[in-house]
C-alpha cells in the first residue's frame, strides 16, 4: 500500500496559480500510474489528470487542457499538479491516487475505480 500525502492547495484568486505536490511513501510508486481528481461540494468526484508509470504519458479532462499540467519525479516519489490560470470553478478539494495494481506503461487511467489507493486531498479555494 501505498500512503499519499498531498501539499500546495489554499487561497489563490482568479487567474492565478498553483502547483500541487503528491508525495508517495510506505513504498516507491516509480512503476504506478497517478492521476488527480477533485471533488466540490455537493458534486462527485471528477477527473483531471493522470500520468503513466513512465512518465512519458499523460491525459487530461478536456475542460482543463491548457491550463494543468501533471508531472512526476520517480528518484523523489512525488507527483505534480500545475495549475494556471485558475477560476473560481476550479474550487475544490484535490485528491491524488496510485494505481498499484499491473499497468502498461502507457496507461493513463481516468476512473476512479482504476485506482487503489487515494491522499486526504487539499483545499484549492479560487476567489473571484
């Protein structure tokens, strides 16, 4: 199993930025997909981001393309989220989650189901 912590969230206002760090411990996660979903209040839980084991992959919701950007570090066991141009939308709590189970290389999964372990989020709260 592996334990997430996530960082960076807080009180930005419109049009600014954020990055999001994801630290992974309890064991490496070099070989597990991540992604980032967010949930506000009173909705479900969303997709935004996720990356392959390799790094090399990544997918997006559509509605976020061109302003998030997901990345990694293996050697450091963390993974990014940078955010730009925020809107108060883009309220919300922020999760990330590793898949542990075996993955290709290139999978990018956008399900929650496809993930099995989850952080306690952090706060991204965009005034207007």
């Amino acid at each position: 199993q592996v334990h997430l912590v996530e960082s960076g969230g807080g009180l930005v206002q419109t049009g600014g930025s954020l990055r999001l760090s994801c630290a992974g411990s309890g064991r490496t996660f070099s070989n597990n997909p991540m992604g980032w979903f967010r949930q506000a209040p009173g909705k479900e839980r969303e997709f935004v981001a996720a990356i392959s084991w390799s790094g090399s992959y990544s997918r997006y919701a559509d509605s976020l393309k061109g302003r998030f950007t997901i990345s990694r570090d293996n050697p450091k066991n963390t993974v990014y989220l940078q955010m730009n141009s925020l809107k108060p939308e883009d309220t919300a709590v922020y999760f990330c989650a590793a898949r542990v189970r075996d993955s290709t290389f290139y999978y990018t999964p956008s399900s929650p189901v496809e993930y099995d372990d989850w952080g306690q989020g952090t706060q991204v709260t965009v005034s207007s």
